[in-house]
C-alpha cells in the first residue's frame, strides 16, 4: 500500500461564490492537510481524507474573512476545521475521475460527489514521486448552515448559494 501525503507548497484550494449575483469572489484555505492510500497503479481504489483550518480562510478581505469565520457562516471557534473522507475514488475515462466522499462543516456531514483530473505522476530532482490531481464540484452552503444572506435593492441575495471548489493538490509518495 502506497501512502501519499499533501505538498502544501504546490497546491491549493480555493472556492468561488457569486456576490450580488453579478460578480465572483474567490476565497481559500492557506492551511490545508490531505493523505492518499493506495495499492493500484491507476488510484482506482484510493482512500483519502482531506482536512482544511477555517481559521486559514483568506479571500483577500480581512472583514470579509472576519464575517465568515464568525457563526453567521463557519462558526471557526466552535468548528475550526472542514473534514472530507472519501468513499469511492473511480475512474470514469482516460483521467478523469468521480469522488465521492463526505463533506463535513459545522459538524454537518453531506455526501459530495467531485470532478477529477488526474495531471500526471513525476520524480522530481530529489528523487520524490508526486502525483497531480485537479478537482472541482461544488456544494450547496445552505446545507452546511453558513446561512447567512440579505437582501439586496433590486430583491436578490447578497451571497450565492453554490460554492465552486477548485483544488489543484499535488501529493507526495511517502518514504
């Protein structure tokens, strides 16, 4: 069984929602953990369980971070970190993939199914094996009570409901 492990350095995870329905912020997690097991060569039976520190969460605004480490979304105090652990990893076609696992925030866990590329193994000058992954999906925040929203003038939301999620993770074969 091969065993990988995340390289901070060379990956991350960031998310996007629509705001005032007109335009996109993005957002990220500057402190993230992930590992992968697996005996295939082509990962088909991968286990992987992935977490992220709320306190990390950066979307270039540090009110706006405030807000949504605070109870009207994540709630960091009480639940300072996101958990994913995989169920199925299965190859679709070529390098494509579907993942399907459980998403936890704020103590509620939903089922996610998410889109993956594989990109590639390589040995880099040191002799380390990684491998490559692009993920996307996206989840429903309202699932997860980040509930908070307002209304704006014209009678639409502050703050979509969709999140897209998109990881570029890069993991590294363990000694």
């Amino acid at each position: 069984m091969a065993t990988f492990n995340i390289d901070p350095t060379h990956s991350e995870v960031q998310f996007k929602v629509k705001h005032l329905v007109i335009t996109t912020v993005t957002g990220r997690f500057k402190k993230f953990e992930a590992s992968m097991q697996s005996e295939k060569e082509d990962f088909s039976d991968a286990k992987i369980s992935f977490s992220a520190d709320v306190n990390s969460i950066d979307t270039n605004n540090e009110q706006r971070d405030g807000h949504l480490k605070s109870d009207d979304f994540f709630n960091a105090e009480k639940y300072p970190a996101l958990t994913f652990t995989s169920k199925k990893f299965k190859k679709v076609t070529g390098n494509d993939y579907k993942l399907i696992g459980d998403l936890t925030i704020r103590n509620i866990t939903k089922s996610v199914e998410l889109n993956v590329e594989y990109s590639g193994t390589a040995v880099d000058p040191w002799g380390n094996t990684k491998v490559g992954f692009e993920i996307s999906g996206a989840v429903n925040r309202f699932d997860y009570e980040l509930k908070w929203n307002t209304i704006t003038e014209a009678g639409g939301a502050m703050v979509g409901a969709d999140i897209k999620l998109a990881l570029n993770i890069q993991l590294v074969k363990a000694a």
